[in-house]
C-alpha cells in the first residue's frame, strides 16, 4: 500500500515528534480497515538498534535462500567498514540493494547487488539508517538520524549524534517500505507512475492490458473503484492498447459464470454481446465504457480462483501489463484463503504487475520489479 516515506514539513524535520508523526499517518495509512500495526517498537538506544541490525544480518545468514536484503548506510564511507561481513552476506546469495550519498566504486562491487546514489535529505527514509527484508521472516527496521549538523557524517558515539528509530514486523510495513525503496532506486519515489513511465521501464511496445475487475455496479464492489475503470481507460488510451477486462468475480465454487454449457466461454476472451447475453450485466456495461472511449475490449472470464491463475491467464494471452485494485495486496480472509492475494503469486511470467490505486493513480506492486524486462 502507497505511503508517503517522509517526514511532514509542517513539523520540525530533526526533532522526534517528526518521526513520531510520520509513523502515526504509517499506521493510519497501512492499515486502511483493518488491524493497527503489529509488531512494532519505538527504539531511542543506538546501542539496542546496532544489536537488532546484527540480528537482522544473522537471520538471514542462517536461512539465505531467496532472500533481498534493504540497507541504508546513509553514506558510502559506513559501507567501508562493513563491507567484510556485507562481502559474506552476497557470497552466500543474498541480493543486496543499498542505499546513500556519494558514488560506489567497483570495489564495492562483492558487497552488494545495487548501489543507489541519493542526495542529501534529512526528511526521507532513503537517507537513514535501515535494514529491511521480507524473508526469511518480514522485519522493517528505520534509524531516523535527527542530528543538526552531523547527518550522514562520523560514527554513532560521536557526541551530538542522534537517532529516533523503530522497528516492526508487520508486512503492511515492510512490503510498503520495500516499494518506497525500489521506486527510489528506479527513479520513481516522487509519486505515481504515469502510463509513459511505466511502457518504458517495460521497454517493448504495450499492447494489451489486463484490468481485474468484478461482474458487480460500483456500489457493490468495495474492490473495484470508478477511478480504476477511468484511469483504465486513459492509459489504454495513451498506449493505444486493447483492454482486456478480467472478471475475477467469474470463478465460484458454487455457480458457472453462465448458463448451462457456458463453462467453455472461461477459455477466451469474449466480445460485449457475449458477456451480456450471458447475463453478465455490470461487466458488459464496464466494456461498454472502454469501447465508447474508442478502446478495443475484450473481457476473459477467471476460470479458478487465484491470482496465479490470472498471471498465467495473461501469459497466454501476451498481455504486457495486468492491473489490479490495491485491496488485493491485503485482501480479506476469503480471499487470501483462495489465493486471491498479490503474495501469493509464486511466477508472474512475462506480465508485469502494476497496483491502482484511489486517488493516486498507477504504481509499483510489490513483486513486478522482478519482470520489468523486455
């Protein structure tokens, strides 16, 4: 879920309050309708917050398969004197993004995956003292420096060296703090992706987009929002593609998404007078939308449940991007208990996953940076 990784600037940026501000609109915001933050812990002790880094880097050293490993150093110089044990962390295979100011030679080049230059900006989360890592367990830890004139520069016990940190597990927050950090290092963190910017990390010509969507009006889907179908639109507008609505809402237990002897229709992609002949209303009505707009529409109608399935729908189909609604990153039980949950795609093949959101627009999802290939 989208969350701003900066401090406010109506409050002073170096004093605690700041960072106490932001990780209250971090609960507001992760939590959307559900549970408050879990997991979590103030630290005010560099001491405490060196001894949960180390912990961090042992973990992952006893469990290191397929493993990303977050980390600020703040300035490439920290990186020099950790650089023997970040050394042994990537001989072991864990991928290693790292994060400060000033340029990293080729030296570095053992120690870590990436290495993103940034400027220098007391008030964003890229500039701090963090690890971050998603596996083997989710744990999320930020030691925001609030120092005047020494940010970035001396060692943590020199006199005037300040820090306010926290750490948690929850996965709102480190899968949310993950996207932030791998905007940032693709050149995205300033706010939503536009279609321009997203047909050129994909590097090859858009030609057909996939858009989960629901057979239900806007009153009834809490999922699907008006400004996904209208941004939808815009986007295959601006990349002159065929959309592709795909009903997710089609694969029940309990009901075919037709009449007797419609169950074949689940294994192509169908034109408006078929979804309404067979009594798909709401979704002949949202393709109606797009063909009035002058886009080419198609609906496929999900064959099972799951959104493994809808990826592998979209490989077949040679869909270069497939957009969903954010509330499949944090669905509810039912949903997640069928699969219908964006971690619980396992192989996004060669689509790439984009998130919409309300009021936002188009961003990263939390997996396609692993396929933005040509």
């Amino acid at each position: 879920m989208y969350f701003n990784w900066k401090l406010s600037k109506e409050l002073p940026e170096k004093e605690e309050n700041g960072v106490r501000e932001l990780v209250l609109r971090m609960d507001q915001s992760l939590r959307s309708d559900g549970l408050p933050i879990e997991g979590f812990e103030f630290i005010h002790s560099t001491k405490k917050m060196l001894g949960i880094t180390r912990e961090i880097e042992d973990e992952i050293k006893k469990n290191p398969s397929d493993v990303t490993l977050y980390v600020g150093f703040q300035n490439i110089d920290k990186l020099d004197k950790e650089i023997n044990r970040y050394k042994e962390l990537r001989s072991m295979g864990i991928r290693i993004n790292a994060y400060g100011i000033n340029e990293a030679s080729e030296k570095y080049s053992s120690a870590i995956d990436n290495w993103t230059k940034i400027s220098e900006s007391p008030e964003n989360v890229e500039n701090q003292w963090f690890l971050v890592v998603e596996n083997p367990s989710p744990i999320a830890f930020v030691g925001w420096e609030i120092s005047d004139d020494l940010f970035a520069k001396g060692k943590l016990s020199d006199p005037g060296k300040k820090f306010q940190g926290f750490a948690s597990s929850d996965i709102r927050v480190v899968r949310s703090l993950m996207q932030h950090l791998d905007s940032v290092r693709l050149g995205n963190a300033e706010g939503p992706d536009t279609a321009e910017k997203i047909a050129r990390n994909i590097g090859r010509d858009v030609e057909k987009i996939i858009i989960v969507t629901q057979d239900k009006s806007a009153d009834e889907s809490t999922e699907i929002s008006e400004s996904l179908i209208n941004d939808a639109i815009d986007m295959c507008l601006e990349l002159n593609a065929e959309a592709m609505l795909y009903d997710i809402s089609a694969a029940s237990y309990f009901v075919k998404p037709g009449p007797p002897g419609s169950g074949e229709l689940t294994k192509m992609p169908l034109d408006q007078n078929t979804i309404r002949n067979i009594g798909r209303v709401h979704l002949a009505n949202q393709m109606e939308r797009f063909t009035n707009k002058g886009v080419n529409c198609k609906a496929l109608l999900a064959p099972q449940h799951g959104l493994q399935t809808l990826m592998d729908v979209a490989s077949k189909e040679s869909a270069e991007i497939v957009i969903l609604p954010k509330y499949y990153e944090y669905p509810r039980l039912l949903d997640r208990i069928v699969g219908n949950a964006l971690s619980q795609i396992e192989n996004t093949s060669s689509s790439n996953l984009i998130v919409h959101e309300e009021n936002l627009g188009f961003r990263s999802s939390y997996i396609d940076q692993k396929t933005l290939v040509a």
